[in-house]
C-alpha cells in the first residue's frame, strides 16, 4: 500500500507541476492579447470545485495551486 501511495503522491507531483506551467503559459498568452494577469471568476471558479468536492481543505488546495501558477499577488 506505501508503494501505491508513492505512486499517488508522485502523480500529483507532476500533475501539480504540469497545470502552473499551462497556467503560466495561458496568462502570457493572455496579456500578451491585452487581458488581464487575472480572471476572478475564473478562479473563483476553481476555488469553488474544489471546495465542493473536497469541503473545507478544497479551498486551501485551491488557493495553492493558483498561486503556483500564477505567483503570489
């Protein structure tokens, strides 16, 4: 079971790693077409899946994995 569990964690390793890069990537292209750094709704949005699927600890999830691909504000 440690063994599946490393598994696991490793998945969400790279998948952590691979949504900031694409998120990066979606707000260079972004500006780059005049928007915004940010779209609210966009990651209120997200925040909310989160919580509703994870309860409480979803939106700190959240918040997290905007921030790494975004940047702190």
């Amino acid at each position: 079971m440690r063994e599946r569990i490393d598994e696991i964690d490793q998945a969400i390793i790279d998948l952590w790693q691979e949504r900031a890069r694409l998120s990066r990537e979606v707000g260079r292209t972004r500006m780059a077409s005049g928007g915004t750094r940010l779209v609210l709704s966009r990651e209120r949005e997200i925040v909310e899946r989160f919580r509703s699927a994870l309860g409480a600890d979803g939106t700190q999830v959240a918040l997290m994995i905007l921030r790494a691909g975004r940047g702190p504000l």
